[in-house]
C-alpha cells in the first residue's frame, strides 16, 4: 500500500524559469545540476517512489504520443501520479497526412482538456518545439525523432552521478548509432555542459567529424578507446530511421562494436555500462554484460521515474509562478 | 494613341548601360522617346526621387495553376508580380496537368490574359508527364508559345534524356533550365547537410547533390551546344565550376534565389517550415560563395523563387511540409536592402540581373527601354520602408520566412505593355 503523506519542504529553485523542456543543448550547467537535485530529492523523499506526494495535485499531464513508446509514457506517467498530478494519454501513431489532422490541431485538441502540461513524442525533429508556440500549456519533449531525449539524457546522467558524484575528469563513451539518436544528442549536451570528456565511437557512416567542432572526440574504433573509458553508454541501431544500411550487416557491426566479455575484459575495473531501452542482446550488448555488475542499466530506468517527477514539477511551478506575477 | 510621361525620374536601364536623370515617353505601349517635351501626353506620372527601370522578369514562378488552386491561381501570381515590380513572369510546368502539350501552354495564355496583369512567359516540360523518361513533344510546345523547356522544380535524373533534349532544342533555339539535383544523393533532405543539420537530426540535403549535377550539365552544355541555363544554384562548387565553364566559353548562365546569397542553415534552429527551402539555406561558406558569384558576373540570373503553399501544408512536421517560399512581393525589397545596400551589388548590375539578363537568357526582346521596345517598367522607389505583412500579400499563400521584416525597395508603379497596373 501506498501511504499518501504531505510533501516535504521542497524549496522551489528560484534560478529555474522554463515552462518546457526542450532540449538540453539550450541548457547551463546550474540548470542541469537543478534537475538533479530535484530528482535526488524526489528520489529519496519518497523512499524509491513508494510514498506519493502532492507537488502536482490538480494538474493534468497529457501525455501526447504521435509514435509509439511504452517505458518512457509509463515512466511520464508514473511520475505525475507519484506527484498527485492526473493523466491524460493520447497515442496516435502516424502523421499529420495520415490522420488528416494537423499534429498542432491534435494539440491544441488536448490542451483543450485543461491540460497543464504536455508531454510529447514525434518521430520528427523540432514538434515539440513548433507545438510549444502553438500552446499555452508546458510542454517536455519526451523524443523528437533522432533529436533530442532530454529526460533520457538527464537519467542517463543521473546515473553517473549516483555512482561517480563528479563530472570533472570523467571519459563519457557513447558508441553504435550517433546519427540517428536522440540519446546521443542529450547525452553529449549535457555531459559536455557538467564538463565530462565525451567519446562518440561508431561505424563513420554513422558519426560525423562535425562533433568536432562542439569539442567531443570522433573515434571509429571501440577497441582503441575501451581502456580508458569510465561510461559507456551502448546505442541500439535505429535500422527505423534509415533508408539504406550504413553498414554491411548486423553480425560485422556486432563484430566491431558489441561490448561482450572479452572486450570487457579490456575495459577499466569500475566501468559502467549504460543503455537506454530497448536493448537488443547480441548486437550492441552481450547478455552476460547486460546482466554483469558493471551493468546499470534497471538504475536508468528508476532514475527517469525521478528525473521526470522533477522536470514536471520545475515546469508546472515556473508557470504557476509566472501567471502569478500577472 | 495614349501617351504616358514618366518625369523626373533616374532611369537605369543595363540593357543600355544607362543610369541618368531624364523623362521617358511612353507612347501607344511601347518607349517612344526620351527626354521630350510635355506636350499632348494623357498622363504625366512624377518619379522624382525614384527609379524608372525595365520591368523585372522572372524565371521561376509556380503559379499553382492549374491543379493547385489552394496555394495560388494565375489571377493572384499575376497580381503578386505586379505589385513586386514584375512585368514578365515564366511559369514553370509543374502544374497539374503539367505543362506538356500545346492545350496546356494555351491554357495559361488564355488565364494569364483573362488575368490581365502581366505578360505570363510559359516553360513546357522537357519530358513527357515531367516524368523525366521521355521527351515531350518540345516542337509543339514551342509553336504553342513555350519559350523555355524544364522539368523545374524536378531535377532531370536521366542524363541521356537531358542530352537529348539539349540536341533536339538546337532546332528551336529554346534554353532548358535546369534544376540541379541528385536525387540519390538528397534523398528525404529537409535542409543543408552540414553541422547544423548534424544537431537538429534533421535529414540532410548535401551539396555534393547539386555538385555533381551541375557537372554533368555543364560538361553536356559543352558536348551538345546547347543552350542551358542552371535555375537556381547554392553552392561554391557549382560557383566555382560554373565559373571556370564560363571562362573555357562554354554556352550557360546560372540564376540564384537571393535568400541564398543572404541567409544559412541557422535558420533552421527554429524548425520553422518556412526556412524549408530547395536548394536549401546553405552554410556561411556557399552564401559567401553565391555573394561573389553574384558580384563578379558568374551568376548573371537574380530570380524569385515563387512557391506558394497553403498555410495547411506548411502546418505539417518539418519532414512532412513542402518546400519553398512565396517571394514575387518580396524579391524586389529583399535585393535592395540585403544586396545593394551593403554594396555587394550596384544598381545597374543588379536590375541586370532582373532585367535584360533573364531575357536574354529567354531570347525575349524585353527587359530593356530602347525606344520601340515594349513599354513595361518597374518604377522603384529605393528608399521606401515597409514591414513585410504577408496578411496583405495579393498572393494566396502566405508562406515566407520575411515575415515581419522591415525591408527597403517597392515598386510604386509598375507598368506593363504601356498600362499602369498598380
């Protein structure tokens, strides 16, 4: 049984003012590091989600899902209830063309059902950031495509932070599918921001030299880089997003970059190993690694439970607040 | 015989490399004099402080008819043209039906007349259906009136069929213009390829895609003799290349879209549909590119780019949405204040580019004020400033990223045929 207790004394962060989350390339440091603190909080206040708290009683998340999910919509879902809050879910799968109604109108739709703040995935790079000058409600990208994940990022980081408690100095591998992953994109903003050194390693038709540019190393080999890694966070290849095969085949991908046993092996002793569902055994991950102690893949998945409660407690009440001001 | 004085004005026609202040007389539409006396004229029109060109000709305008009625009609691209200064407009056959038979080039004949607005140029398809497999019947959309062949805005994929057909119009001396695009290497593109598309995820259009046609095209040109002229390019390759063809003397021009000498893939930061464009905004280095193209000559051809769109269309996901922008209201204003003014072109070269250039790309006897031509003329006011208002638009689409901008350069008069029109 759940007890349902009054809140403690979270003290909103006066420097939080965004209404959505976005992305986490538009985010500082301090902004990150609020995000945390607020998910550690949320974390432990309620002993590992087992008490439910208040912080978003009478507020209605949508959760609006123009692609398919289930972790991350019950995981959304999960935190507004664990917060109070009520829910709304809306799965449409497919576009605008094949409903016939324009994703904008289907937002609009639901915000129409006094929604407070909206969650959304779309298969399509910037929606949530068009739908959010189309409403007046919050809006947390929960996916846009190969773009941005930002919660994904923000739990991913979470986890390090829980294990390494500092970014400084920390070599951050991410390695498979760069360019199709909206994983990789949160990652790199965030990790880069709180100062860790940041890898991407995959097959070249998949990473472009242009992360260069943003100061994050471009390796082709896994191997060349294992020794000195202290995260690697395994990408699962987005065969959905491509339109022609980026590399021979599966069993010469899993060749180079699978992390199994002997590759392990190689690997710092205090490694962690990462990776955002699904993931699929035998090709980015061995199952005796997926299920190793180096693995902290099941703390990702509690850790987005708090990282959620806290982005949609931070958004909510920087609009409260503001529409106060009015 | 009606007879219109256009007085005190500074008249700047390349065609004659004339930049000076003198009155013109229009006579029975067409330029009858220059600098005469005031007398018997039915109507006397005071340009003082501002310019008396050619009309400006355009050599990319969709006009959504017939077929596409929800984005624009011939009645309101005409109306567009006019009031952005346009006295000649070439219809690209993209219509649907597209423009592959002579019904279809008497079709828009018979519109753009009923319209009244403007002289509508028609370009019928170089290949049958613009399906890019076989040639169109070119002979007899030339007797209909096709000034020009293209499969615009499609690429022509097919290079034996573009060597063909640049061979088969040496018998009319008709140009094809060509869209250069590789669409094995765009593929589902949205935006430039490059670092920016790298961080939006956004599928990326590469410059190699406009590269390698522009390649093929001019090595063809060169081969076959024919005439061609590339429509829109954007990049430094194709600057380069086009550049290096013409100093070996081989027969092409090539044409911009301003906005791409002007604006970069940033833009795009705002996953706004209206800065989906084809050929895309490019990165610093290829607008550069296009601006010193523009400069030096390489590029002789400053066209719109016209692509109206229904708001709903643009409404879609960024992946989903059709390029393009509607620009016949805003071309003019939009070289003024990001073209001339910062001194990347003078006047006489860019009204060149809009004026005599795009006719003689054509073989048209327009874009000129030598007396007995036809009297059309865009009277310019340089310095007026207007917000870009799309709600006022007589296009029927609204679809410009200009939106709100405060550009300087209208027409205030533009006369087509000897009429005033607006």
């Amino acid at each position: 049984m759940l007890e349902i207790q009054p809140d403690p004394v979270l003290k909103f962060p006066e420097s939080w003012h965004r209404h959505h989350l976005l992305d986490l390339e538009s985010l500082s440091a301090d902004e990150l590091m609020t995000i945390l603190n607020t998910a550690a909080a949320f974390k432990s206040e309620t002993h590992g989600f087992r008490r439910k708290l208040t912080a978003l009683q009478g507020k209605t998340c949508a959760n609006l899902f123009f692609e398919n999910s289930t972790r991350t919509r019950n995981s959304f879902s999960l935190a507004a209830r664990r917060l109070g809050g009520d829910t709304i879910e809306f799965t449409s799968a497919g576009s605008s063309i094949a409903k016939g109604e324009t994703y904008i109108d289907t937002a609009r739709n639901i915000e129409a059902m006094t929604a407070d703040i909206m969650v959304v995935r779309h298969s399509t790079p910037g929606t949530p950031l068009r739908l959010s000058k189309h409403v007046d409600c919050c809006v947390v990208n929960a996916g846009d495509g190969p773009h941005e994940h930002p919660t994904q990022g923000l739990l991913d980081i979470m986890t390090i932070w829980e294990h390494r408690r500092n970014f400084e100095g920390l070599t951050v591998a991410l390695v498979g599918d760069i360019a199709y992953s909206r994983t990789a994109r949160s990652n790199i903003w965030g990790l880069k921001k709180l100062g860790a050194h940041v890898i991407v390693c995959g097959p070249a038709t998949l990473v472009s030299r242009h992360w260069e540019d943003f100061g994050v190393e471009v390796v082709y080999s896994l191997d060349d880089i294992l020794p000195r890694c202290d995260v690697l966070n395994l990408l699962r290849i987005q065969f959905e997003r491509q339109h022609t095969r980026p590399f021979p085949s599966v069993r010469e991908y899993a060749l180079l970059f699978a992390m199994n046993r002997e590759r392990l092996a190689r690997a710092k002793e205090d490694i962690l190993i990462m990776a955002p569902g699904p993931i699929n055994r035998g090709v980015e991950i061995t199952p005796d690694v997926a299920d190793g102690k180096h693995s902290v893949i099941l703390d990702q998945v509690t850790n987005g439970v708090a990282v959620r409660m806290a982005v949609l407690w931070l958004v909510s009440n920087a609009r409260d607040r503001k529409e106060c001001r009015r | 015989m009606t007879r219109i004085l256009i007085q005190n004005g500074r008249v700047i026609d390349p065609s004659q490399e004339m930049d000076q202040q003198i009155d013109l007389l229009v006579e029975d539409g067409k330029i009858a004099a220059y600098g005469p006396r005031a007398d018997h004229v039915d109507q006397v029109i005071d340009a003082t402080g501002k310019i008396v060109a050619p009309g400006l000709i355009d050599l990319s305008a969709q006009l959504g008819e017939p077929g596409r009625e929800e984005d624009e009609t011939i009645q309101t691209a005409t109306a567009a043209a006019v009031a952005g200064g346009f006295t000649s407009i070439l219809c690209l056959p993209n219509t649907e039906p597209p423009i592959d038979s002579q019904a279809s080039v008497e079709f828009i004949h018979q519109k753009a007349a009923r319209a009244n607005n403007c002289h509508v140029l028609v370009a019928g398809c170089v290949s049958k259906d613009r399906a890019g497999k076989e040639l169109a019947e070119i002979g007899s959309l030339v007797e209909a009136g096709a000034v020009a062949l293209t499969d615009a805005p499609r690429p022509i994929q097919n290079s034996e069929l573009l060597r063909r057909a640049l061979e088969y119009c040496l018998m009319f001396d008709r140009p094809i213009l060509s869209h250069t695009e590789d669409w094995e290497l765009s593929h589902d593109g949205v935006m430039h390829e490059g670092k920016i598309s790298m961080m939006l995820a956004l599928p990326g259009l590469p410059t190699e895609a406009e590269d390698v046609m522009a390649s093929r095209d001019i090595r063809l040109a060169e081969s076959t003799g024919g005439r061609l002229h590339l429509l829109n390019i954007s990049t430094a390759s194709s600057v380069d290349q086009i550049r290096r063809a013409k100093a070996r003397g081989i027969n092409i021009s090539a044409g911009i879209v301003p906005i791409n000498a002007v604006l970069t893939d940033e833009c795009l930061r705002s996953f706004d549909s209206n800065y989906k464009l084809n050929p895309p905004l490019r990165s610093q280095e290829h607008v550069d590119a296009c601006l010193a193209g523009l400069a030096d000559g390489t590029i002789d051809v400053i066209c719109s780019g016209h692509t109206p769109r229904a708001s709903e269309k643009k409404m879609l996901e960024l992946d989903l949405a059709p390029f393009g922008m509607v620009a016949l209201e805003t071309t003019l204003g939009f070289v003024v204040t990001k073209l001339i003014e910062p001194g990347h072109l003078d006047w006489i070269s860019a009204l060149a580019k809009m004026t005599i250039h795009p006719a003689r790309v054509l073989g048209i006897d327009r874009g000129t004020l030598q007396m007995g031509t036809v009297a059309d003329i865009a009277i310019i006011d340089p310095h007026a400033s207007w917000t870009v208002d799309p709600t006022e638009f007589r296009s029927k689409s609204i679809n410009t990223p200009l939106a709100g901008w405060t550009l300087r350069g209208r027409a205030v008069q533009t006369i087509v045929a000897g009429t005033p029109k607006l």
